[in-house]
C-alpha cells in the first residue's frame, strides 16, 4: 500500500498512538473506531493500517508499553531498609502516574477489552510491579518493622490508594503534589507499621 503523499512514519506512528490514548481515556475503547483515531490523526482511515493492523493490537501496546515503561523506571534494592525502600515506592508511583493520567485510567479501566491472550500478558507485567511492593512488604513484616497480617491485600490496598491520586489531583490545586505525596506518604507508612 502506498503511502499517503506527506506522511512520515516517524511523526503519524506517534501522533496515531497519541490520538487512541486520548479517544480510548475520552470516550472508552468501545466507543471509539479506527475512523475516530484516523480523523483526529489527519489520515484516512485505511492508512492507519500502516501503523497498527487493528483497534485490538493499539490498545495492548499502549497498554503494555505504559507497564513496560513503568517496570523499566522503578528501582527495587531489597538490600535497603524496607520503610526506606516503601517512602521510595510510594513517592515514584505517584510522581511516575501524575503525569500519565490517560495511561493510568486504560491501564484500569479498560484491561476488560483485551482478548485474552493479550490480557494474560498485561496482567503478568502488572504483577511483576505488584511484586515489587509486595517484597518490599514481606521484607518488612519479617523484619517486625511492618505490622501485616496478608501481604498480598496490603500490596493491591497500596496500589490502588496510590492510583487513585490520579483520579482527582490537578495541578495548580490547593495541595501541590509535593504536598499530596508527602500526605499519602503518612497514610501508608501508618497502615503498615509497628505500634
């Protein structure tokens, strides 16, 4: 298939994965068809075809690109002290997702519209991630610095009060982020320490 005259793969692959983000975070996967993401791109529809071969495959490379990313840019040390190795997980999962909102609400909201293969894959990068606080949780509780009574449902209880920061801070709010983090920061180290 020819190229459309103009077009450079360097530029349109980018702007069609950056169009599918913002319509599937927008509208939900379901909503959204190849023609939405070729009109807000600026391309027929067909030659969207020359980025993806369908809607199925873009929704799981933004998805597992994001988790992939994410692994990539996390540090685990279980050399280091587990409060100090908890503070560091807590402060980077913030600051990593605040400023992908759109990544964070597919990564949830949408893992349902993966086929199943695709699925399995998403869910085994998420659990890699999970655990990494899950170690840093076990090394604690058996340390006694940490007071747990399952590893397991304070890890996703973690998580999920972590992401959920991104479902209503804005920026140039009454708390800065710095202020947010530092808050969420107390709220976990109390849930999960000795006396």
């Amino acid at each position: 298939m020819a190229r459309t005259t103009g077009s450079h793969s360097d530029i349109t692959g980018p702007k069609v994965r950056t169009a599918a983000l913002r319509l599937f975070a927008q509208h939900g996967y379901a909503a959204v068809s190849m023609r939405a993401i070729a009109t807000e791109v600026g391309v027929q529809a067909g030659a969207l075809y020359n980025y993806t071969p369908d809607k199925q495959t873009l929704l799981f490379n933004l998805m597992r690109d994001h988790m992939e990313e994410l692994l990539a840019a996390s540090q685990d040390d279980a050399a280091a002290d587990p409060l100090d190795e908890l503070r560091d997980f807590v402060y980077f999962h913030i600051r990593f997702h605040a400023d992908r909102p759109d990544e964070v609400f597919i990564s949830y909201m949408e893992l349902r519209n993966l086929t199943p293969e695709n699925f399995t894959a998403v869910e085994a990068l998420r659990r890699q991630y999970e655990n990494r606080l899950e170690g840093i949780l076990r090394r604690g509780a058996q340390s006694g610095a940490f007071s747990i009574a399952d590893t397991k449902i304070a890890t996703l209880a973690v998580i999920a009060m972590l992401t959920g920061v991104n479902t209503w801070f804005r920026s140039g709010g009454r708390l800065s982020l710095d202020q947010v983090i530092a808050q969420y920061w107390d709220m976990v180290r109390k849930s999960v320490v000795v006396g």
